[in-house]
C-alpha cells in the first residue's frame, strides 16, 4: 500500500474541480475523494465511521469545519436544502436494504424519482434501466419476499444509482448476505466502479475493504491512515 496525498486546502478556498467530496477540519478529519475513486472507510467500534458516514451522506451537520460536496459547500446548508442534496447527489446502500415490502422491484428504484417529482412515465423508464444495470430486469414486478437476499440488495442499489448520483455511500453493504453472495455484490460494485461511479464503502470486514482501491482508517475520530491499494 502507498499512502495517499491530500492537496492543502484553506478556509475560504473552493476545491478543484475533480474534487467530488472534501472535508476540513470536520470533528478533525481532513479528507478529499477524487471523482470515480473507489475508497473503503474503517476501523473499530466507536471509531468514527458512522458519524463520518452520516455527515458525508448530509444526514447529519458538522459542529465544525467544512464539508464540500461535487464543488457544492454543503456543511452550512439548511434541512430542507440537505434533504435536496441528499435526493440529488447521492445514492444510499445499506445493509439492511430498507424496501417496501408491499412494492414490487420497479416501485422500489422508483422511489428517489418520486421525491424528485419526475413524471410517471420517465420514472418507470430510468427506474427499469436501473434494474436492467444490476442484472433483474427479468424481476421488475417481484416484492422483496420474493426475491433472495442477493438480489433485494441489487434492487437496493438500484434505486441508490436511479438518480445519477455524484456518490454511491454504501454502509456493511454485505453485512446481511452469505460470503458467495456477498462476493457477487462486490463484483457489481467494481463493475460500477468501471463505468466510472464513485464509491465510498463502509465496512470493518478487511476483506470487504480489500475490494477498494483505497482504505481510510479512522481510530478515535481521527483519520490514522489514508492508503491506496495496488491491484
């Protein structure tokens, strides 16, 4: 592994432009994610890694510092302008898949398209090009209890990317799922990794973050060391 080289940054200054996430001086993390890396954050219980994970993902504000997101200043934004951001520019994994039980596959991805206040017609369009991408086209118009585990995560992540987001935040993305399954769902994430989708994992498994071309490990709510991968 070789260690990673932050860019100096000064209050005031806006980030260049292949900047796609840059916090400074955020709870003492100091961190900067080009666009299309593909990076892992971890570290222990009470590391901060959730903490990191809510502000990136503008579900929590900083007390301190800067938080700059696809050149957007996003830590001094309101709620309502947070919630925009949120629907916007990032697409949300988690392990739990958080579904409606109730929708099929198609309704589900659609959801985030909703909010948007898309029209009917193009939310089915991009919500079933969604599906198609992660491989369940053939299971639009299946609930999440008749799907495997495998593939309601797949859904998941569908509906994470049906919005183009800047970032895809993924927490224990396989956390729930078997290892053969869990590896599959990797391989879907360096596929959309290829195609040029920045990724931010989250996970205290190594062998999760191994798939990652970069590993930030956060001890104490700081960050103890930023690598990058050879592959």
């Amino acid at each position: 592994m070789t260690a990673t080289q932050v860019i100096p940054f000064r209050t005031g200054e806006t980030p260049s432009p292949d900047i796609v996430i840059l916090t400074h001086r955020l709870t003492r993390v100091d961190i900067q994610i080009r666009k299309n890396e593909y990076v892992a954050c971890m570290g222990p219980s009470g590391s901060g890694k959730s903490t990191l994970m809510n502000l990136i993902g503008c579900l929590d504000t900083p007390t301190a510092g800067e938080y700059w997101l696809n050149s957007q200043k996003v830590s001094d934004l309101t709620d309502d302008e947070l919630a925009r951001i949120r629907n916007k520019e990032i697409g949300f994994v988690f392990q739990t898949f958080n579904l409606l039980p109730r929708a099929d596959s198609l309704h589900n991805v659609e959801l985030p398209l909703i909010y948007a206040g898309l029209g009917a017609k193009e939310r089915r369009q991009r919500a079933a090009r969604a599906l198609e991408r992660v491989g369940l086209g053939d299971r639009m118009d299946h609930r999440p209890n008749e799907l495997s585990g495998g593939q309601r995560q797949r859904v998941a992540i569908a509906r994470a990317l049906v919005n183009e987001p800047s970032i895809l935040l993924a927490d224990e993305p396989t956390g729930n799922l078997d290892s053969a399954t869990g590896n599959e769902i990797m391989a879907l994430f360096q596929e959309l990794h290829d195609a040029g989708q920045t990724i931010v994992l989250v996970t205290h498994e190594h062998d999760i973050a191994a798939h990652a071309r970069r590993q930030i490990h956060l001890l104490d709510g700081k960050v103890e060391r930023d690598e990058r991968t050879e592959r």
